[in-house]
C-alpha cells in the first residue's frame, strides 16, 4: 500500500544523508565496485547505500531451469573474482568468498541441485522463487561492504528485508509505505548517527510473513526512493551507466541533448512511456515526498548528469520524446445487443481481473482501443472479450510520447505534431496530462517518427542542454 505522507508525517530534512544506488554497471566487477565505492567515499556526509545485482545477474537467475547447474558456477565464479580483486588474501576474503558460497548453495538448494554436476537439459521452473531472484542483490551488498571496510570506512550490511514491507505478490510486490518508513527510520538511523554507512539490497523486500520479495525489474530505483524519503534526504543519486536523461535515445537520435533539470511529471511520464533511466515508481515515490532525484553516470563522474525537482518551473514546451515497443493496439466493439452503459466497465473488468496493465485509452460510446504489452497474458484476456464483444488486436505496434510541461496550455503543439508526420499513419492519439502527448504507430515507422519529432519540436529549443558525449 502506498500512501501519500503529510507534512507531519514527513520526516524533517537530513541535510547530511545522502543516499546513493549504484545500478548494475556500477557494480559489474571488482575494480567498478571499487570505483563505486570511491564515489561513496567522495559524496561527504553521511551516505546510505543501494545496490542492484551484478549485470546480468538477476537476468541468469530467472533463467535457471530445474537442476541446472552451469549458469550458478558462473555467478560464483564472478562473484569470487570480484571479491579477489577487492580484498587481498587474508581473514577478510575468506570470510567473503564462504559468504558468497553460502548464499549460492542456498539458490542450488531451491532448485533441487543437489551437488556440482551440471545438468544442462531439465524442467523449466515453473516461475523462479524470489529467494532465488534476489540473490543477485544479496551478493552486491556483500561485494559494496568489503569495498568500503578495504578503504577504511566503516560500512554494514543492513538486510533489505528488515526494512522494505511488501505485499506478496512474486517479482512485483508492492511496498506498503507506513511499515517501509518506520522500519527505515529504525534500523538506519541508529547506525547513522554512530557513523556507519549501511548497505542495502535494492529490488528486494519482504511479505508480513517473512517471505521474500522482489519489486519487479528496476526495483532498485524505488528502494532508494523509499529509503530516501523515510529518511528525509534531500537528494537520492542513482548512480549508472548514462550521463543522465536525454532528450531522446542517443542511439537513434545523434542530436539528442542530456536535459540538466526535469520536473517531476516529466520524469514520471518519461519513465512510464519508455525511457529506462529511472524506474517509474522511484519518481512516482518522489513526488509528494520533497525528495530530489539525480541520475549520473558512474563511469564519468565529473558530469552533472540530470537533477529532478519538484519545484521546477520549466519553459512549457516539449523536453523529450520516449518510445515504447512491443506493444499491441486491442480495440473491442460493443454488440448491437449489449448494454452501452455497461460495456466499458466490464472491458476493463476484464483487463483488471487478468492483470493486465494498459497505457493508452480512446473511447466511444460503443468502442474502445486501447495498447497493451504484447508479453501480457492476452489470450485469456481475448476469450473473455470475444463473450461479449467483437474483438480486434493489432501487435507490432508501438507507443511514441512526447513529454512536457504544460503542453495543453502551449499553442500549436498538436498541430506541428501533425504537420511532421502529415503522410505516417497513425493509429491512436491520447493526451489526457499537461505533459504527455502519445500516439501509437506502426513499430517499423517509430524511428522515423521520433527523428521528425524531434526536429520539429525539440532540437532548435535546447539552448541550455547539454550535448550527448560519446563514452
């Protein structure tokens, strides 16, 4: 559950904390832990750190197949090398490398490998525990801590799980606010004020019962959100492998600009429509909590990167375009014999009971399109509709937003959308914010999509944006 804090309830600004997530490029191998960790060292004040597993990691896990050995030799030995690199030879690796055995024995545990033998053919398992999926996690805090204790700074891990409430849902639990902040405030804090950095698990939670959970992908992003607004940290720094948000992705568009400052329904909107920066419900979080949100580049840390405020008053006008593939257009037509006044409700009585999230909606009074994720479990969804309804679902499809402040108030920004794209087909528009304009389009015409919108309405408007720099 998630709650909107009062002014009361919100902590008092902690003008010292500084809590800083280091996602998984950050902490891609020993000597890029060391660098994070410098960058801990570097921030002054009194950090709290986040981490995300190892790239790649969490995406192995949720591969495994029952039985199947050779992916867990892998992390082990990855994990094991990064701790050779961190520490030298000595009680303190040792103690590192039986912790990071432990933790893996417990994953070969939960899948019914019994010793070493790879077994390369087995039954998929049928949806990864998140036990096993938060495994990654588990062994970046360990990798973070020694890291930090190698440079003389006093650092602890503080389980994830101690702190984070969820619900228990598996690999997309939702934290429950009121729980999450007390927690927070009463295991971190104590440590704070004795001077010790605590080290903490992103992505990872835990039901009332004790079980663990994940937060879906990202997840590490919102556990450093939560964690900052219960401690009233006036600024949360995700550290990662990009300078921070553009204005589109570089690798589409050369022309693409990083933006210094973002408000937050831009960021959320960003984040929600494509953009994979930031998780959107770290923004989200943010945005009745006074929490300010940073996104720099671990790689070239003498970049500003992008800072997102709640306060900022932007020019109106479009900052950024996002794009989101994969994405299918379902439309359902209402039968001459069904109710009008009902027909609605039941289509989304439908999607809601089959949990399927939808982005986009355009209603009539006896038809409705709307996109769908084309990875959603659509055929259930489809035979439900088909009782009641003529059902029609185009896939190939993708969602492209431009995303702004005060775009229903700024004059002629619908109109040079439709001018740019004047001969393209386009097969749904929705603006239902002051800083969203979306419309689906064919997934092949994307591209060419976001280079005229972006020519139109973006470049000839970056004066103060910092240009794309090559890695």
């Amino acid at each position: 559950m998630t709650a909107n804090l009062t002014e009361s309830d919100r902590p008092a600004p902690q003008a010292a904390i500084r809590v800083l997530k280091f996602g998984g490029t950050s902490m891609g191998s020993g000597e890029r832990i060391l660098e994070s960790a410098r960058l801990v060292l570097a921030a002054g004040g009194s950090p709290v750190v986040v981490v995300s597993a190892m790239s790649g990691v969490t995406n192995q896990l949720e591969a495994l197949r029952i039985g199947q050995d050779t992916p867990i030799a892998q992390i082990e030995e990855r994990h094991l090398e990064a701790a050779r690199t961190i520490l030298s030879e000595g009680p303190g690796r040792e103690g590192l490398e039986r912790a990071i055995r432990a933790r893996l024995r417990a994953v070969r545990e939960g899948l019914g490998i019994e010793e070493e033998a790879a077994v390369e053919e087995g039954p998929a398992a049928d949806g990864v525990s998140d036990d096993v999926r938060s495994a990654g996690e588990d062994l970046s805090v360990l990798l973070m801590t020694a890291a930090l204790s190698r440079f003389g700074h006093r650092a602890r891990v503080v389980d994830a799980r101690t702190i984070v409430r969820t619900d228990d849902r598996v690999g997309g639990a939702v934290p429950d606010d009121d729980a999450t902040v007390e927690r927070a405030r009463h295991r971190l804090l104590p440590l704070i004020d004795d001077g010790v950095t605590p080290v903490i698990q992103g992505f990872v939670g835990a039901s009332a019962d004790g079980r663990t959970t994940t937060l879906g992908r990202g997840g590490s992003d919102f556990t450093a959100a939560i964690i900052g607004a219960a401690l009233g940290a006036p600024e949360v720094t995700i550290w990662t492998d990009v300078d921070g948000i553009y204005s589109a992705d570089p690798g589409q568009i050369p022309a693409a600009r990083i933006l210094p400052e973002l408000g937050y329904e831009e960021a959320v909107e960003l984040a929600y429509f494509g953009a994979r920066v930031i998780h959107p419900a770290a923004a989200k979080h943010a945005v009745g909590r006074q929490v300010a949100l940073r996104i720099r580049n671990s790689f070239h840390p003498e970049r500003p990167g992008t800072l997102i405020r709640i306060d900022r008053r932007g020019t109106p006008g479009v900052a950024a375009l996002a794009f989101k593939p994969r994405v299918g257009l379902l439309t359902v037509r209402s039968r001459p014999m069904f109710m009008a006044y009902g027909f609605l409700a039941r289509v989304f009585e439908v999607l809601t009971r089959n949990r399927v999230p939808v982005d986009l909606v355009a209603t009539s009074h006896t038809s409705t399109s709307l996109t769908v994720d084309r990875d959603a479990p659509l055929d259930r969804v489809l035979t439900e509709l088909d009782a009641f309804a003529e059902v029609e679902l185009l896939t190939g499809m993708a969602t492209v937003s431009a995303i702004g402040a005060g775009l229903l108030r700024t004059p002629g920004v619908t109109g040079e959308v439709f001018r740019a794209l004047d001969d393209l087909p386009v097969h749904l528009i929705s603006q239902a914010t002051d800083t969203s304009l979306s419309f689906v389009v064919g997934e092949e015409r994307a591209p060419e999509v976001i280079r005229r919108l972006h020519a139109a309405l973006i470049e000839s408007r970056l004066p103060n944006a910092s240009p794309h720099h090559d890695p």
